[in-house]
C-alpha cells in the first residue's frame, strides 16, 4: 500500500469533498481517500500493483477537478560538531 498526497484544483464548494472521496468506491486499488476543500489537497492509500498515480489523476479529472501529486521531498539534517 502506498499513501499519495495530491493537491487539487477547481474545488468550489465543501461538497466537492464528498464527491471526490467516492473515489474510494469507483476505483479498484483504493483503500481510502481524505480529501480537504480549504487546502485543496487529498491524501489516497491505494495499491501501487493495481493503481498509478496516473490512473488517480485521470478519474479526478473525469470528475471535473485537477490533481498533481505532492513530491515528498527529504528533510535537510544539520550536524553539529562538538567542541
């Protein structure tokens, strides 16, 4: 299982919400779908042998919406010498 966040686009309204969380019950794959109106993201926990990233974005366009997977970047570490 794989969880992807992906920032979303043409979100009008809290109901879009909904709409895009029933994602969980039209494509094979995904386990769960969280999605947030006010920060237009969403996160989905799906099965990378069954599913893309592509594939997500395509059914979230089909819905009316736009969809951009969040590049995880790897946090800095700062070593500190001592003295």
């Amino acid at each position: 299982m794989k969880t992807q966040e992906f920032t979303l686009s043409n979100l009008t309204c809290p109901s879009c919400e909904e709409h895009i969380e029933e994602l969980e019950n039209i494509l094979a794959g995904v386990r769960s779908v969280k999605a947030n109106y006010k920060k237009s993201i969403m996160d989905v926990t799906y099965d990378e042998s069954k599913l893309s990233d592509g594939e997500i974005i395509e059914a979230v366009q089909d819905m009316g919406y736009g969809a951009q997977p969040v590049e995880i970047k790897p946090k800095k570490r700062f070593w500190h010498k001592k003295k």
